[in-house]
C-alpha cells in the first residue's frame, strides 16, 4: 500500500494520540529496516527497546510459529506449558519465587502497586498504604501507574488521582520525610523516558537497607531496563540489589506484548486466587516467544552486550554536539546541543531510526546489532550533530 493512502487512513480512523513521523516501517533483518518505499534504515530504536534480538529473528519466529500451529490462546481457567516454562526461566534467572503474567509494563505495575498495598494490609491493616515514587519516573498509562509517575506533564487531564501516591526527589532525605504509613516504594534504576538517567548507587543501596529496616517493599520497574538492556539481565544487578518485586515487559516477548510481575520471597503469597486476573495475560504464544528470547540472555550474550555499549559510548562522547552520555548498557541518553526531536528528523531522512526521551536522543538498539550497523548509525548520526 503506498504510504499517501496509509497516511489517509491514519487520519480518518485512527485516535490522534500519536504524532508519527512519516515512515511506515515494513520489514526487516535485524537492526537493518525498510519502509514502504523500499528505502533503508539502521534502527538505533528497537520499536522503544522492544525488538531486542532485531527484526525478522528465525529462532523467535520458529518458536512463535510452532506454538501458533498448537493452538493460539489457553484461558487462565486451565494449564498452559509455554506460561509455566517461561515462569521457570524467569524465577531462576532472578531468584524471583513466583510470576504474574500480564500484556504490558503498565500492567505489571498495576499488579505490583495493588500486590504492596495488600501485603501491607494483611501485616498491618488499612491505614499504611501510601506508595512512593521518585521525579522523573514513568510506570505507564493506567490511572493508578500514572498517579505513579513522577513528571507532571502526563498528569494534565486526568484527575482526580488515586490517593496517598506520592512522587519525591532520589535522595533518602525525600524519601524518609514520606515514609509514614508507606508500603511501597518503586523506583527505576534507569529513567527512561524521563531522560535516560540512572540512579545513583548509593542512593540504591540506602534505600534497599531503609525499606528492610521499616518492612517497606521495594519495588523495581524493570520495563524498559530489563531483559538484558543494560548487559544484566536486569539492571537493579548493577547495584548489588534484589527487590521485593519487580517488574518487566517491552524486550520480553521480543515483539509481542507480554509483562510480568516477579515477587521475591517477602511478596511470594501475597496474591490468591480472585485477588488479581488477567484473560490474555500469559498468552501462550507470547510465552513461546519470550522464552525463546530469555534462553538466549546468556551470561556470554550479556558480555557482548557490554562490549557493545562500551563501543557506542566511546563513540558517542567524541561526537560534535554531544555534551554528556547518560545511561546503562544499551540504553543511552545523549545530551545534546540541538533539539532532540530536530535530530531524530534529520537522521530519520538520512536513514537512522533514533528516538528522544524530553530533550535528550536516547538510542535504544536490538541487542545484536552488528558492528556493521553500529558504525553506520554512528556515522549518520555524527554527520546530523556536525550540521
């Protein structure tokens, strides 16, 4: 279809909730894509660090083929193998206990605020439920994820809000000063789309020991980060943590929607039956899918995830126009002297698939991106920033 009639049916029918830049991606190989017009493009994005083993992956698609030719959807009602076997994974991957499964991050944020407020009302009754969040978050688009997230622009129109959430800066004075009558505190270790930036350590570590010693659950929102992103498979590894529960989806399913909610041994009983559901969540063709990409997040794999970042990054700090590199592994937030959104339509037109994060670019890039691409992102993107 040629992109002037998706463009007509894009504004006839759709929602006007997105503002697209004008491409519409076909298909690919990889980090290498290509639009409807044939032209090609290195894609520094993953689909918002979605596609992490790229487009096209044979082994993903074999393990999405196979299950689809079994039967495409089992109700939570009855047993399915490709849910249980993925729950397996993650629990040993993690040292998680148990896995609610459900279609997005927003989602598992869901199950993981309602899991702190009913672990906290069955120890200590209704009065302490407060959550705390940190400025700058985001948990996702529900009204109880986004009462939850720290920026206020995405509060605009919304209220009211669901009470005694509370967002605060990431210092441990901040957070003691809320801290009465909490259950909860979520956190990311990398913000994404606030901009990329990943929490202090010492921060971390301070909060780990202050929610231990006041039997605060400490949950850590791996949506974005997890799944390898960061060469860990979560990132909370790169602060000696482990959470009471933690939160991942985007990467999992390697394109399809999945999300998971893991709960570690303080939270492992905290859900019964009819306290929580989901009718698609745990869809057995997304497990499928996502265990094909969790059983390649190798310790080896994660090493060359590593050895990619370091090869960007060092790139990246040497650019024109760059002022400070942010972020973890493969997740990069670049600080930068033109605006962001200028710089991701100019390499857009080039053939670069970057996206922003406020004003920053973030480049978020399948995880087995070859050299290849790398050096030829990098050579586009350094052209746009020179301009």
């Amino acid at each position: 279809m040629e992109f002037s009639t998706l463009q007509q049916l894009e504004n006839t029918y759709m929602a006007e909730t997105f503002s697209r830049f004008p491409v519409a991606i076909e298909r690919g190989e990889g980090a290498t894509l290509f639009d409807t017009e044939g032209k090609r493009y290195v894609d520094f994005g993953s689909g918002i660090a979605v596609n992490i083993f790229g487009a096209n992956d044979e082994q993903w698609k074999a393990a999405v083929i196979d299950q689809l030719s079994r039967i495409q959807h089992v109700s939570n009602y009855y047993y399915s193998e490709p849910q249980l076997d993925l729950a397996e994974l993650l629990c040993f991957r993690t040292g998680a206990k148990r896995v609610f499964f459900a279609n997005s991050g927003a989602e598992a944020n869901e199950c993981a605020l309602k899991a702190a407020r009913k672990y906290s009302f069955e120890k200590y009754g209704e009065g302490r439920k407060k959550i705390i969040s940190l400025n700058g978050s985001f948990h996702g688009r529900t009204l109880f994820t986004l009462t939850a997230t720290g920026q206020e622009a995405f509060h605009r129109f919304f209220g009211p809000f669901v009470p005694e959430v509370v967002s605060v800066d990431a210092n441990m004075q901040a957070v003691e000063k809320e801290s009465e009558n909490a259950c909860a505190v979520i956190i990311e270790c990398v913000q994404g789309e606030s901009g990329v930036e990943a929490l202090e350590k010492g921060f971390v570590r301070a909060l780990r020991a202050f929610c231990d010693e006041h039997d605060i659950l400490l949950i850590c929102d791996e949506v974005q980060s997890g799944n390898g992103r960061t060469g860990k498979f979560c990132s909370y590894e790169h602060y000696g943590i482990l959470p009471d529960i933690m939160t991942t989806a985007k990467g999992l399913g390697g394109g399809l929607p999945i999300g998971a909610c893991l709960f570690f041994e303080k939270t492992e009983h905290t859900l019964k039956p009819g306290d929580h559901g989901s009718t698609f969540g745990g869809n057995p063709v997304c497990c499928a899918g996502a265990v094909s990409i969790v059983s390649r997040l190798t310790e080896d794999f994660l090493l060359e995830v590593q050895g990619k970042a370091e090869y960007l990054r060092a790139k990246l700090k040497g650019f024109d126009g760059v002022r400070r590199v942010t972020g973890l592994g493969l997740m990069i937030g670049l600080n930068v002297e033109k605006p962001a959104k200028e710089i991701a339509q100019q390499c857009l037109h080039r053939g670069l698939l970057v996206l922003t994060a406020h004003e920053k670019v973030r480049i978020v890039p399948p995880l087995n991106i070859t050299k290849t691409e790398m050096d030829e992102g990098l050579t586009i993107l350094r052209e746009v920033l020179a301009q």
